[in-house]
C-alpha cells in the first residue's frame, strides 16, 4: 500500500511537468507581457515607442517550448533545444532600438532561431528577411511566423554567411548567430549608413551588442552595453567608494 | 578470494571513475567531471555509514556478511548498477542550462547523482567488509585495494584509442565478475533450509551474470547509440553539426580527450578579421576537443590563399619582422597562426603542438613537421632563437568555463622563456579574446610588463603593445624597446582597428572604430601602468573587481578572474544574472564543497547518534585520526597531480603516473606496515612529516632543474621523487585498522570517516590551489600528518 501510495504520488508531482503542452494566449500571458515590458524594457531605459508596442504584441510564449512557456516574460534568455537561446527580452528590445528604425526599413535578419526576433522586427518594418540554417529550427520558426499570419517576413533556410543577394541592399541587418568576424559578404549588402548589430558573449552569460555603421569605406563598431553592464572597474570599485560608474 | 575482490573492484571502481570524468568533459564541461570525483567517493564513505548503521538495526548482520557469498553478490551488484547509471546518464535529457528553469531537471540530477552513487556504494561495501572482518590481513587488503586502483588508472590509456568511453565502461564493469568462480561459498543452513533454495542461490549469480555479460557483450560489439557520447549541444561541435552537409571525419579517443575532425562547408573561422577585407577566406575543417576548442585547418587554393590573414590583427606583429628567418607557432586551438605565418613569407616555420592526434592531423594536412611536446619542455631543451613566437590560444567558447584550467603558457615564467628565445629584433604575439569588465589584456599586459621586469628591463612599457578590434586584442611584446610606432598605426587606421595600449596614446586614439562608452581596456592598463610606477601595483591588484593579478607557475590559472570578496560586485556589473556566474567553474566547486559539507556531515553524525543507543562510543581521537589521514593523503595526491602538470605537459598524464605512482608505492607502504608495530607508526609519520617539508620548500627547484631533461630521465625522476612519499602514505591507514579499532563496526566507521576527507579534500584543494598556489596544497597535506601525528599519541599509548 505504501508503494502504491508512493507511485501516485510521484505521478501526480511529474506528470504535470512532463506533460505540457502550447499554451494559447490568455489574458495571463497578455498580463505578463505587460509587466515585462514595463518593468524590463521600459524600466531599464528602453523608450522607443514602436519596439514597446512591438514587445506588448507579440507573444513571446509561443516561440518558447511549451514546457518553458510559463517562463516566457521571465528576465533571462530561454534555451529552446538544439543549443539554442531566444535572448533575454531586454536583449531583444535593446537589439531592436539600437537599430533606430523608422518603419519603412528592409531588415535581413542571420540566424532566424525561434522567429521571435523576426517577429518583433515585422512590427515595426517594411520587410524582414530572416535566413536560417539548421533545418529543424528553420521548420519550426517558419511555421510559428505562419500560424501568427505574420506577412511581411520572408523566411528562408541556407547559409547566412553569404546574406540574400537578391534582395539586397539592406537598410539593416541583425545577425543572432555566434560568428568571430562579420561576413563580408554581409557588409557589401548593407546601404551606405546602414547599420549591422551583433550580441557579443554567450546568450547565459554577461552580452553586450555591437553595432556596426558603415561610413563610405569604413565602419564605425559601437559596443552597446545597455544597462547591464555596470562599469564597476577601477577606482569606482575600490572598497569603501560608492561604485557609481566611472569617476576618473 | 577476498583479496582478488578487493583488487578488481578497486580496478573496475577507478577505471570507471576516469572513464566517467571523460564522459563529463565531453557531454559538458571539464569542470563538471568533479561532481564525478565527490559522486565516487561518497559512493565509498556511504558504504561504511551503511555496515555502521546495520550493526543497529540488524545484530547479526556480521555473521551474515562476513563470507564470500555477500561478497558476490555485491560485486553482481557493482557491474549492474556501473552499467545501467552509464546507461542512464547517458540518456536522460538533462540540460545544465535549463536547471534553474525547469523542476524535472532537478529530478535527472538527482537522479544522475543517485544511480551513478550506486557501484561506488557496492564497491566501497566489498572493501569494507574485507577490513572490517579480516583485521589481521589489513595490510594485504591494502595492497589488493591500492594496487588495483593503480592499475585501474592506467588501465584506460591503452585501451581507450580501440575501444572509446562508453565500451570501455562496460568492459571495466565486468571485470568484478571474475571473482564468481573463485572460494567456496558456505551455505548457513539455518537460513535456507530447503534445498531447492540452495540450488537456486548457487545457480542465481550465475544466471544474472550471464544475462550481464550477454548484453553487455552486444553493447560492446554493436554500434549502439546507448553507448556513444554526446557533446552538450551549446558545445562548438554540436553546433556545428547542424549544419548541412557536415560530418566527423576522425575520431580518435584518449586519456587526451577525444578528437574529432569535421568536414564542413560551414566553418569559417578568422577571428579579429578587418571588415575591410574584401575576398574569400579560404575553407576550412576543424579538430574539436572534446567538442569544444576548434582548431581550423586552413584549405588553401589559387582563389583563398593564406593572404586572407593580411587583413587579422595577429599579422600586426608580422609587419614589424617582414619575411621572418624563423617563426615558432605554439598551438592551442585557432590555428591563425599557420596562415598568418604562410602570408608574411615565413622562410621557416616550427610548430609545436601538445596533443599528439592534433599533431598528427595538423602535419598531414599542412605536410610540414609538427612538433609533438610539451611546449614549456620544447623550450627548455631548445637552444634556438626565433623571430616570431606566436602563441595561438583562444581560450574556451564559454566565458568562465576554463577558470579552472592549469595552463603554463601565459604565466610570468612562461613570458621569461620566450622573450629569451626571441632574436635581437624578435617579437612575441598573443592574441585573445575582448572581455568586459577588462579581465584577460589586463593580466596579460601586467604578465608581460612582470616578466620583462624580471629579466632586468628599466621600462617595460616601451616594450609592450596592444591593440584591439571589436572582439578581439593581440598583444605585441619586444626584446628591444618599440622606436617607431607608424607601422602599426599604419595598420591599425587601414584595418579599422584601434589601439588598447601604447605609451603615448590618447583617450581619442583608442577609441575611433571600434568605440566603446568608455574605452575601458586603456583607462584600465593606463592606471595599472601608473600603479606599477608608483609601486602600488600590489593597492591596484587588491582593489580591483576581478583577480588580474599575472600568473606564474606556482599558480597557474589564465582564465580565472573570480574574487570571492567581490562576488556581489561582480553579480551586479555583469547585469545581476545568476546564469553569469553558474558557468564558472569556481562556482560550480562552491556548489559542489556545499553538498558535500552536508552530505559527510550527514554520513559520519548518523552513527553516531545510532550508537549512542546503546553501544561504546568511538573516541574522537580515532575520528580525527582516520578523518586527517584521508585529508592528508588526498592534499599529497592533488598537489603532486597540479605540480607535475609542467613536468609531464599534460594533467592527464600527471594524473595517471601521478595517482597510479602513489597508489602502488602506498600499496607497499601498506604491506611494509604489517610487519611494524604500534611505535613505528610514529617514526613513519615522523619521516613522512619531514619529506612533506622537504617538498615544500625544495621541490620547485627540483622541477626545474630537470625540465628540459629527456622523457625518460624526466619520468625516471619524477616516479624517484614519488616513492618514499607513496610508501610512508601507505602506512598510517592500514596500521590504524590493524590497532586502533578493536570491531567490525569501527573499521566500517573509520571506512567511512576516511571517504568522506578525501571528498571534501579533493573538492577544497581545487579551490586552495586556485587562491593561493599549487604549493599550499604541500603545506596543507603536512598540517594534516601533524594532526595525524598528535591524535596518536594516546593510541600507540593504548
């Protein structure tokens, strides 16, 4: 009797954890995008109007694997299997602001992943071309973009590295891929002024965006590292200081 | 029969130990495989918990255990839980990442941790049984228990390249088997009367034997995906075989780690490449070890040449030695260094790689001589001088995953033996990896401006040079001051690359392309300048978030950047993000010295508290006794591991000659004591203690002096050098058995105690090694023989 009482009880504690399934929006879900926009992405200094709206619109929890689903609007990046993240919502907000768009910009994206990404950028662009290369992320993204109707991505699976020629020349392009040089490839389709943006370091771990602006013949890198990198070093450190940033 | 079962459940128990610290570094990371070491150990201390624990429960559990049928029974055990909890680690899904995310991971955990707990259990059972019931022979069972875990060390280093992890494991795990036809088990009648009973418990092992070696054998000689390794999908190689069209080509396995050659139209590799490059890089196939640490191998051709690399901020350094006479290129993952070699018209190139597969690939596919060595022992047997020395080390794809890493090629003494290897006009060349807050360049630049300190040089700085793209920085060192700096402004303005460090730079000059809000690296190395000016590099140091300080031999960690007083700090600059410090290798140490403070408190108070009911309680002077002598073992063992690292150039050889080395000079130091009495224990701690302090002090001159000795002399040595330590280690352990215990609930106890010193000691000198210096490890192990030493005085007495 003890062991049967022992079994059931293991089957009511696993079951539902193992059992999950996609969660559909729900005024839950609505509410919790809420309060991640406006405590994550407001709250850290995030102000463009278009990737606010942009982030309150989309739902986050159906790119997210449906048994980490109800850690959607939670502030860390989530792994949705193969080795791949979708980035901290911050991440993607501070991504998608640092592109300065406009509304009518081409925007071609390297590494579509969960589509969540492409997603947010079809709400405040022209056209989104998203280029994916491992075939089951692309399949998956591809038909979550479809489910959610969302037009104005063109999705497609290859090689990123060599960028999609045939709808250059880019006003943007985002690359969500971990790469050690820009492809250039990728900077001959972008416009003159065009802006190319990068997450440097590892999605778990400390990550900073860099933004590249090509100028006639060179390119001006910014590093944008947001509010989560707190430049604590140096005399701002020292023990007993108030470490407000630097004070040289 | 009982001293072959010692022998082969110490070999199969060691081996699969190993085995499963190879299975940790490749399905996740290095740093993991210590969970292996506690998870072993508390296997053993569990067992003698658990026989303490019996005499309360059960009174007569000694006469049922003291024969050899438990003892089959237990090793049938052993082989059956070794199999199934490799079966089982290696198909739960468990994902280091997700933890924190997801409750069913903590139960894989749990469950991992449980099922791989198992054979250590049933092994540390055999063991101490056999001291428990045979304490006139605890020298004999020493020597069966020490010299089979020395040859299960060893073991995997002939048979790994045929076999690979997974059948090896399997392999290992049936080797207790052997026991089975040996002794003659003497049924108790009056617990199984009936004769069909017996006939069924003789036939029983057997029969399940049988079933474990049938299906084991189809394990071993069929392909099957149950036993086949798995990286951690966020490991370079996993990702890399999502791509289409991308295969292993080769695979070889070792004690090494394994190696894998992948073919791929997708690799592109050239970090710090300026996005002013206008062509193709050449394609490329990459060696992963253990999954992770891609080196590319460069396919050159009429249309992608190695002038590619022109256009890398590694090539700076070949602009100031146009058309060197004679490059050295010290390889450890990227593989730049080659191409960028190549383009600068090189007229000779020597490679020297440490990794005999790498080696081996590398040499066939560029058709140059590769040089298989150590590279510290290279130079300091070579008499040679080189224009370039290019030092090709990226580091981990994990930020913090390498904290742990014993690396002697960017230490201070390291920095000495190359600049004293560069020609007149030489130059040395590093490049790295970015990181914010500065971290790496920051140490590096200070190895540096040390190490030319060192070698009597009056401004250092003059000597040293940075700079830096988005990513990436190369740090330029020169035997003769810089005079002229055009080149590489020259270069640095073509490339769109910045300068991190020169003497007279400006703020504006250090940050044009590539901008950060602040150009960090310069204001950072700039003060530490001024620090060093104005001696008070030491204040600089102490008051900086991370630990920068420059590495020497004696402490030997590149990667590790952590300070446990600053941890708050550093919680909040990175973003306040739990996941940032997780990856740590230092943290996951932390976390695992946590759970096993708690776990041995456990383990050893049980008895205690189950004694107290009615049963003699155990002095406190045996429990410190038995408690610092695992302790004091332990410290030896891991100390000599970490120091002769240098001295073999791999930690995995020092690992296998070291533990095995010890092992069986304990085990004759064991076999030694039965024949010495109660006061010559004393003696033996005495000499013991001496050596210790004789090692302490004198043992890093020794090393010197003999690294540049041939291999055989080197290794002829070194095992010298181990033998009065191992055999004097081999005598407090069985002689405390043999004297100071008086029942079999005792030694079981004293089992016990002893296990869980070595986890928490095992877990502990890792951390004290990375804080303080391998050499503390020395002292530390002495503290405890004093201890030892101290609580016999009453016993010999008694």
């Amino acid at each position: 009797m003890k062991r049967l009482l022992l079994i059931l009880w293991l089957f009511v504690f696993i079951s539902p954890v193992l059992c999950g399934e996609i969660q559909h929006e729900s005024s839950g879900y609505k509410k919790a995008r809420e309060t991640m926009v406006s405590k994550q992405i407001r709250g850290r200094g995030i102000s463009d109007s278009n990737v606010l709206a942009a982030m309150t619109a989309v739902p986050r929890h159906l790119f997210a694997p449906p048994e980490l689903s109800s850690q959607a609007y939670a502030d860390h990046p989530l792994p949705i299997g193969e080795g791949q993240t979708i980035s901290q919502p911050y991440i993607v907000a501070l991504m998608t602001e640092s592109l300065e768009l406009a509304g009518d910009e081409r925007v071609l994206e390297i590494g579509t992943g969960s589509g969540y990404q492409a997603a947010i950028l079809a709400k405040i662009c022209k056209n989104v071309y998203s280029i994916e290369i491992k075939p089951k992320l692309y399949e998956k993204a591809h038909n979550t973009l479809k489910k959610l109707e969302i037009k104005n991505v063109e999705t497609r699976r290859g090689d990123g590295y060599f960028g999609w020629p045939e709808a250059a020349p880019f006003d943007c392009i985002m690359i969500t891929a971990a790469i050690d040089h820009i492809p250039p490839p990728l900077l001959k389709q972008l416009k003159d002024g065009g802006k190319l943006i990068l997450p440097l370091g590892n999605p778990f771990s400390f990550q900073n965006l860099v933004r590249v602006t090509k100028r006639g013949n060179d390119y001006i890198v910014k590093q944008i590292t947001g509010v989560l990198f707190v430049p604590m070093t140096g005399y701002g450190l020292e023990k007993g200081k108030p470490s407000n940033g630097y004070d040289r | 029969m009982i001293f072959l079962a010692v022998f082969l459940i110490s070999l199969s128990a060691l081996t699969f130990e190993v085995l499963l610290t190879r299975v940790f570094s490749i399905c996740q990371w290095n740093h993991l495989s210590f969970m292996v070491i506690s998870i072993a150990l508390f296997g053993f201390a569990a067992s003698g918990t658990f026989l303490s624990l019996l005499e309360t429960r059960k009174k007569h559990w000694s006469k049922q255990l003291a024969g050899t049928g438990p003892v089959k029974i237990f090793a049938i055990c052993y082989t059956l839980t070794a199999i199934s909890s490799f079966l089982i680690l290696n198909q739960i899904p468990l994902d280091y990442f997700r933890l924190p995310l997801e409750p069913i991971q903590t139960l894989y955990l749990l469950a991992a941790y449980i099922t791989l707990s198992l054979p250590f259990f049933f092994s540390g059972l055999i063991i101490a049984l056999a001291y428990a019931f045979w304490p006139d022979r605890t020298a004999l069972i020493y020597l069966a228990g020490m010299g089979g875990s020395a040859l299960g060390a060893v073991i995997p280093v002939p048979l790994l390249p045929f076999l690979g992890e997974g059948k090896l494991i399997i392999l290992s795990a049936l080797i207790p088997l052997l026991i089975l036809p040996c002794g003659k088990r003497k049924l108790n009648r009056k617990f199984s009367p009936n004769p069909k009973i017996i006939l069924l418990k003789r036939i029983c092992p057997w029969l399940i034997s049988f079933v474990i070696v049938w299906i084991s054998t189809v394990f071993i000689f069929s392909s099957d995906f149950r036993v086949e390794i798995k990286s951690s999908p966020y490991k370079a190689l996993s990702q890399i075989l999502q791509f289409p069209n991308t295969e292993i080509t080769e695979t070889h396995n070792s004690l090494w780690g394994r190696i894998d050659k992948v073919k791929s139209d997708y690799i592109r590799f050239a970090p710090g490449l300026s996005m002013k490059f206008p062509g193709n890089i050449p394609v490329q196939s990459a060696i992963f070890k253990d999954g992770d640490a891609p080196f590319v191998l460069y396919n050159f051709s009429d249309s992608a040449d190695p002038t590619f690399s022109r256009f890398t901020l590694p090539y700076a350094g070949y602009l100031l030695t146009p058309q060197p006479e004679h490059v050295l290129i010290i390889q450890h993952g990227g593989g730049t260094g080659i191409a960028c070699a190549l383009s600068a018209n090189a007229q000779k190139i020597t490679i020297v790689e440490s990794n005999l597969q790498v080696a081996k690939i590398t040499q066939k596919h560029y058709k140059w001589p590769v040089i298989n060595q150590n590279p510290r022992v290279f130079l300091a047997q070579s008499a040679k001088r080189f224009q370039v020395i290019h030092i090709d080390n990226w580091g981990s794809s994990i930020p913090g995953a390498a904290a742990l890493n014993q690396e002697y090629l960017l230490t201070i003494d390291a920095f000495k033996e190359y600049i004293s290897h560069l020609t007149e006009d030489g130059i040395l060349m590093i490049s790295r990896k970015l990181l914010l807050p500065p971290s790496d360049a920051l140490r590096l630049w200070a190895t540096a401006y040390e190490s030319l300190i060192s070698i009597g040089l009056k401004k250092p700085e003059n000597h040293i040079r940075i700079i830096r793209n988005w990513d990436i920085y190369t740090l330029i060192v020169s035997f003769h001051p810089f005079q002229d700096d055009s080149v590489i402004k020259n270069f640095a303005r073509s490339n769109n690359f910045d300068w991190v460090y020169y003497p007279d730079a400006t703020p504006d000059q250090v940050n044009r392309f590539n901008v950060f809000d602040q150009p960090y690296h310069y204001q950072e190395i700039s003060r530490l300048l001024n620090a060093y000016q104005t001696g008070n590099s030491k204040t600089f140091f102490n008051n900086y978030l991370l630990d920068v300080n420059p590495q020497t031999d004696g402490r030997p960690f590149p990667s590790r950047f952590l300070k446990w007083s600053r941890i708050k700090d550093i919680y909040k600059s990175t973003g306040s993000r739990l996941y940032s410090l997780v990856m740590s290798g230092e943290i996951v140490i932390a976390v695992v010295f946590v759970e096993a403070i708690l776990i041995s408190t456990i383990l050893i108070l049980l008895p205690l508290f189950a004694f107290a009911k009615g049963s003699e309680k155990i002095p406190a002077s045996h429990i410190l006794y038995f408690f610092a002598v695992g302790v004091g073992f332990m410290f030896v063992e891991i100390f000599f591991i970490k120091f002769y690292t240098l001295l073999f150039g791999d930690p995995v050889i020092s690992f296998t000659i070291v533990l095995a080395s010890l092992l069986i000079f304990s085990a004759a130091g064991g076999y030694f004591s039965h024949f010495i009495g109660r006061r010559g224990l004393r003696y033996a701690l005495i000499a013991l203690i001496v050596t210790l302090i004789f090692v302490f002090y004198r043992i890093d001159i020794l090393i010197y002096s003999i690294l540049g000795f041939t291999v055989i002399l080197r290794y002829f040595i070194a095992i010298g050098i181990l033998f009065p330590i191992g055999f004097l280690l081999g005598v407090p352990f069985p002689l405390g058995m043999r004297y100071f215990l008086k029942n079999p609930v005792e030694r079981s106890y004293a089992w016990a105690i002893n296990g869980c010193a070595s986890v928490l000691t095992s877990i502990i000198s890792a951390q004290l090694a990375l804080c303080f210096g391998i050499s503390t490890l020395a002292g530390f192990a002495t503290g405890a023989y004093i201890m030892v030493f101290c609580s016999t005085g009453k016993l010999v007495k008694t």
